[in-house]
C-alpha cells in the first residue's frame, strides 16, 4: 500500500519525513538547474555566426533539455532562464537552493523579480541582500513575496523593480484549466476598461436579441454570445422553438467553423448495421476552419447513416475531450464530417502529400513528434523522416513537426528514424535516444495505424549542405533581450520621474521596440514551395 511505512509512525515522525522530502525535492531541483546552466552555457558560447541563424545555440540546448525533461521548447527555456541566472546573478541564492534551504518556486520567482538588473556590481549587491533574507520568506504569500523582493531591488536598482506598468503590461486572456470540467472550458484574464467595456456591450446585445421564452439563463446566454462572436456571427440563435420566433430556427455559426474527422475502418462504412464488438471505436476530431479540409467531405447528413460505434469519442486535437452530446450538436447544427481512411499501401510519387495522405498522417499524430513537444498537428509540417527523393511520400515516411523542431531536425544535429505504426526513434547530438509515438495511439489504441514497411533506401542517404538555407535573425536573441530589458528600465525610470516632475514636464518616450529579430535573407536559397521545411 502507497504509504505503507508511515502507518505505525507518529505524527512527528510523518512530518519530519515530509520537511527531509521537500529540502530533498529542492536539492534535486537545484541540480537539474545547475545541469541546465551547465549546458546552457556550452552552447551559448558567443559565435558571431551561428548566433545569427534561427536555430542559435540556446534552440539547440533547448532541444536536449525539453527531450529530456519531456517538456515543450518553452517551458524548457523558461528553466533555461532561471538556471543562467542562478549562475551568472544569483550565485549566492543558488548556493542556499542547492543546500535546499529554498524551495524551487520561490527561487523561480527571485529570477524573475530581478530580471531587469544588468549591472553586474548591483546584481551582485541584490544577490546578496536576498540571500540574507531569503531563509525568512518560506510563509509568505505570493503577492507578499513579490512584494518583498520588489523592495529589495527598488533599494539597489529602483529601474529593474517590476511594478510600474505591469497592470497594464500583464494583460492577458487565458483559456482552459486542469480541472476544467469535461465539455466546458475556462476563461480568465484582464483587458483594457475600454476593450472590456466593448465585450460587455456586446454580450448583453446579442444575449437580448432571443424571445423572452429562450430556455437560457442571462449567463449560459452571454457564454453562447461570445462563441458566437468567435465564429464572427451576427447574432444569437434563439432556442424557444417557436416556428413564430424571428431568431429560431437559424443555423449555428459556430458549428459551420468545426470539421470532424470520424476514424472507422472500411467495414464501419457498410450501410449494413455491424455488430458493436465488431466496429471499431470512432473519433472525432475538431479542427478550426483555417485548417485545409479534405477533399469533398461528407455531408453531416451522411452521418447520421453510419452505424454509430458502441463508445464514440470526440478530441479536440490541442484542446479538450467533446462529451457526446455536444458531438451530436455540432453535426446537427451543421459541422461538417469527414471520414479519414488509411492510404494507399503505395508510395506516392510527388513530393507534397496528398490531401488523404496528409489528413491520415495529422489525425495519426496529434501533435509534433519531437520529444515532450506538444503543439497542435494542424499547425506543424509534414517532415519526410528519410529526406526525399530516397524516402518515399508515404505515411511510414511521414510525420508531424512544428516549425521549431523541423528546423532543429534539419540543421540542429538529431536523427530520426520512424516505423511503420508511426514510433520514431529521435537521437539527439549528444548520443541520447528518446522514442515518441502518434497521440491517437493514447486516446484511441483501438485505431491500427501501421502502414506499409517501406524498402530501406540503396545507398548513402545524402541530406544534402542546408547551411546556405538556414533562417537568419536580424539581432541575436541576447541582443533582442537586452533591447527588451532597457526599454523597460527606460520605462520604470520615466514613471518614476514623474513623482518629482513637474506635470507641465513630459519625459521623453523610448524608441518603441521591435518584436520581430527575423530576417530571412534573399539569397536564404529555400524554395517556398517546399514542406521540408517551408521559410519562416
């Protein structure tokens, strides 16, 4: 049994074991941290070339870090950041992290509160300073914690204190949360007065525009309100029933921006009915309008014709599971459905797969293929695992990757080598192996994905010099971020000098920045017809 060992203890016992696991648990963490900054550091080391091109020394570190710790390349550069601050700002916070005296989320926050200070000689002051204070912080709420970190910076460095704009630099909209509610998702954020006043204004329109005798509260109305202006509709369909209601009886424009994918193998699509042991489970996919649908999909009335599965489940690839019910809705309010086939056992002959090859190999994977990435397949490339012409068209041959990791898998070092169910094998440059396989096979293991084998090429498989190929970067990402940094300092400084300014006295405004440090370069030498992969 979990937990066996503490059955017989006392508390003092159960508690003290918890306090030598968590001082453990911040050891631990520390080194992963210190491994990080470790390699960070390897391959950040300045290279006036290489710091040019997309995939930069820290997009390479970024890479072996997120496969290993099996996360998304953002999250692995977020540990990145706090790791080289640790080791080039915070030395002293790091040396009392690694004795576990402090807890990970309290060092994450420390990295963050003092991001903005770029003197070494302050930073080292600061350091100092919250390593004599920081063993007295453990129970402080967050925003207490924030706040007193804030008046250590604003003591040695007032520029670097986060607080002047951040109301305003923190908006945001968020959707979707862990324990969300199966079918439902959550939404949260911060607007402007003015744009949220607007929002406002235009919920309560659409929601007054049904009959009094719509069976909705004021609430499920506004939450069908904003789906609605989503999907760029005009107004809210009214669900009274009555054929006499002006706003019944109207389609529902959000259904329209939906494409579902039903997976079934062939038998399923007989017309005969089939024994529900004998069917296989179906899926279903919503993808967003922007994505290309397939050829002449079935109309939703066809639907209704399939025999239906015993289970049937529905996925939103990226985002959440659509409970039955609501499956039912969408197809009847005009979603259209497509049924996805496996390809031919043949290789194609073109290079670009075709539209059944691609919706197959997309519904196959889910997300991009690279270790712990998790983007979206509708928003990654079709990647030849054996470059063409040796490696065939075919879905043995193909798989998803976001743009980020097809540029790594092309000029980044790893090797990849894919079977015919879709595992690929990754080898990453520094010897690593990590295996991935196709998100269906998670939610729906009843669905045989495995193509054809393919024959191994003849031959040495050239890939070919892509150095003359590589995306450039009009800054080098250290560039770009000090830029960002100053511009805030700059920022900070003229907020703060309006306490003591005059009012008839306006200071000066920065230089706006410039969010974009991509160049692609005219003679980049990538044909923009290409898939493997396309320019940024």
């Amino acid at each position: 049994m979990f937990g066996s060992e503490f059955v017989s203890a006392d508390d003092k016992t159960v508690v003290a074991a918890i306090e030598e696991c968590a001082r453990a648990e911040a050891m631990l963490a520390a080194r992963r941290l210190a491994a990080t900054a470790e390699l960070t550091a390897r391959y950040t080391e300045p290279d006036e070339d290489r710091d040019h091109l997309a995939v930069d020394g820290w997009r390479l570190a970024s890479a072996e870090i997120s496969a290993a710790m099996r996360v998304g390349d953002r999250a692995a550069s977020s540990q990145m950041c706090i790791a080289m601050a640790l080791r080039e700002r915070l030395p002293k916070v790091a040396a009392m992290f690694a004795q576990g005296r402090l807890s990970a989320a309290l060092v994450s926050t420390i990295t963050w509160r003092t991001q903005l200070t770029v003197d070494s000689q302050i930073a080292q002051r600061i350091d100092t300073a919250i390593a004599q204070r920081a063993g007295q912080w453990g129970g402080l709420s967050v925003a207490r914690l924030e706040s007193a970190i804030d008046s250590l910076v604003d003591e040695h460095d007032p520029d670097a204190r986060r607080r002047m704009r951040e109301a305003a630099q923190n908006r945001d909209v968020r959707l979707g949360k862990r324990d969300d509610v199966t079918g439902t998702m959550s939404l949260w954020g911060r607007l402007s007065v003015t744009d949220g006043e607007l929002l406002k204004r235009r919920l309560a329109q659409m929601s007054s525009q049904v009959c009094k005798d719509d069976p909705r509260t004021a609430g499920q109305r506004r939450s069908e309100a904003l789906g609605a202006i989503a999907a760029n509709a005009e107004g809210l369909s009214c669900r009274c029933g009555s054929p006499d209601c002006p706003s019944a009886g109207q389609d529902d424009p959000r259904a329209a921006h939906f494409v579902i994918n039903a997976i079934t193998e062939a038998a399923a699509l007989n017309p005969e009915p089939v024994p529900a042991a004998q069917s296989e489970s179906a899926t279903a996919e919503a993808a967003a309008e922007s994505v290309e649908p397939a050829a002449e999909p079935q109309p939703a009335e066809a639907a209704t014709e399939r025999p239906k599965p015993r289970s049937a489940a529905a996925l939103i690839v990226g985002g959440g599971i659509i409970p039955n019910p609501l499956l039912a809705e969408l197809i009847n309010n005009g979603a259209k459905v497509q049924w996805v086939h496996k390809p031919d056992a043949a290789p194609e002959t073109g290079y670009r797969p075709s539209r059944k090859t691609a919706q197959f190999v997309r519904m196959r994977d889910m997300t991009c293929r690279f270790p712990g990435c998790t983007r979206p397949a509708e928003f990654c490339d079709l990647d030849h695992t054996t470059p063409s012409p040796a490696g065939a068209t075919h879905p043995s041959n193909l798989k998803c990757l976001c743009r980020i990791h097809h540029l790594i898998k092309t000029f980044g070092g790893w090797g990849d080598q894919q079977r015919p169910d879709g595992t690929v094998l990754w080898t990453a440059p520094s010897g690593r192996t990590y295996f991935t396989h196709p998100g269906s096979r998670l939610f729906y293991p009843g669905w045989d994905t495995t193509t054809a084998t393919l024959p191994v090429p003849a031959g040495r498989v050239r890939h070919g010099d892509k150095g003359a190929m590589m995306p450039r970067r009009r800054r080098t990402r250290a560039q770009h971020r000090l830029q960002r940094i100053e511009r805030e300092r700059a920022f900070n400084a003229i907020d703060r000098k309006r306490w003591v300014t005059p009012a008839t006295t306006q200071p000066s405004r920065p230089p706006p920045l410039n969010d974009d440090p991509w160049k692609i370069t005219t003679d980049a030498g990538i044909d923009p017809t290409d898939t493997d992969p396309a320019p940024f």
